[in-house]
C-alpha cells in the first residue's frame, strides 16, 4: 500500500499537495513513486519532473485500444510494486485491465458530494442547480463514472455570489487537505471496506 502512483490529467495542484504531504511527513509512511499522465505536454507533467518524481506520460490515441494503453501503464506499476493508485485530475474511465489487477487499490478525487454532480465539470454543474451545500469526495473506483464506494466527505457552503472561480478557490482548498489525509490512511492500512461502507481507524 505504500508505494504510490498519481495518475492525473491536468494541471497538477492536488498532486503537488500529496508531494507537499509526503515531504513534510504526512503520507503515513507512503512514497510518490510515479506520475502517470495521459496527457504529456499538462502542466502536471512538469510539476513531477521538478520534483523529481518518475513520469509514465502515454498518448492513448497512439495505442490501438484504451485496453492496450492501460496494459502498458499496468506493466509499469508491477515493475515498480505499485501498491496504491490515486487518481488526482485523470479524466478517463478505467477499463478492466487496470482495476481487476489493482481491485480496492484505485481511489479518486471529485468536487462535489457524490453522488450528485458525477462526471465533468461538477463545479459548474452544482453552481447550475443553484445547491446551497456543495463539496469534495474522495472514493474507491470501480468501472462507472464516479460510482464506487465513498471514503470521506467535507461539505462547504456555496455562497450567493460565488463564481466558478471563487467556488474552485474554496474546493480546492478542501482537497488538498482531504486527500493526503485519506491517502495517509489508506498507506497506513487503516482503511477498511465491508459492503460498499467503508470504515478509517485512528491513529
Ligand atoms: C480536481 O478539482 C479534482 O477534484 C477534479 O479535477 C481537478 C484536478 O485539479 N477531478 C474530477 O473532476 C474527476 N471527475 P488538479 O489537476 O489541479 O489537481
């Protein structure tokens, strides 16, 4: 569970939190071992190489399948004894390629509480619907859309003058303290799953 790979899409900055965490001591005990991003030329590209964290960038319109594209990200986290995989901003689905080998080790980040607002762009589709409460939560991944088993969940107000701006300002404030606290416990293994609840011990 300690060995960690952040598969991300774009820009980077709950990457760059999780890195933060793990600097400072607060990834309980679990290392950054590899970026993967399905887009190369993303800022969050670039964030790892400056950290100095390994990179796995693949095009998947290069590759014949998404499942050809994913068997060779599998082979790259086998080699490297990935324990646990945290999507940070990767906006793909998940084949069976990847979650059968790595069932109940994928987790992932959305800004909303799920399960409203599911798939792209849940931001402006909370601020659309007018929700007086919105949020962030962290899940398990199976093969739908934002679908699995929740982990954790923080609640903010949506105030009457937010902005797609000003209320991504506030999300992402909550993320990037909700997430490495969540990673922390699951590299910790005190993250447990029965059913669809979950269930995090203390320290
Ligand atoms: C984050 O807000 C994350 O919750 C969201 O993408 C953003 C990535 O930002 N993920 C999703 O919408 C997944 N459906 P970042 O690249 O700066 O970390």
């Amino acid at each position: 569970w300690s060995r960690i790979a952040v598969f991300a899409s774009g820009q980077g900055s709950n990457f760059a939190a999780l890195i933060a965490a793990e600097r400072v001591g607060l990834l309980g005990g679990g290392s950054i071992e590899l970026l993967v991003s399905d887009k190369p030329e993303a800022p969050v590209a670039q964030r790892a190489e400056e950290a100095g964290v390994s990179t796995l960038l693949l095009r998947p319109k290069e590759f014949a399948s998404r499942e050809l594209y994913e068997a060779e990200i599998v082979a790259e986290l086998q080699r490297r004894e990935i324990g646990l995989i945290v999507l940070a901003g990767y906006m793909r689905l998940i084949t069976p390629v990847l979650l059968t080998p790595y069932a109940g080790r994928i987790i992932n980040i959305h800004p909303s509480l799920l399960p409203a607002f599911a798939g792209k762009d849940a931001m402006g589709q909370a601020l659309d619907y007018g929700v007086k409460l919105t949020g962030v939560t962290v899940h398990f991944v199976d093969g739908g859309m934002d679908t699995g088993p929740v982990i954790a969940q923080r609640s903010l107000v949506v105030e009457d003058n937010d902005t797609a701006t000003s209320l991504a300002e506030r999300i992402h404030k909550v993320e990037y303290e909700l997430y490495p606290e969540v990673v922390a416990a699951l590299a910790a293994e005190r993250i447990g799953l029965v059913g669809r609840k979950t269930i995090i011990r203390e320290k």
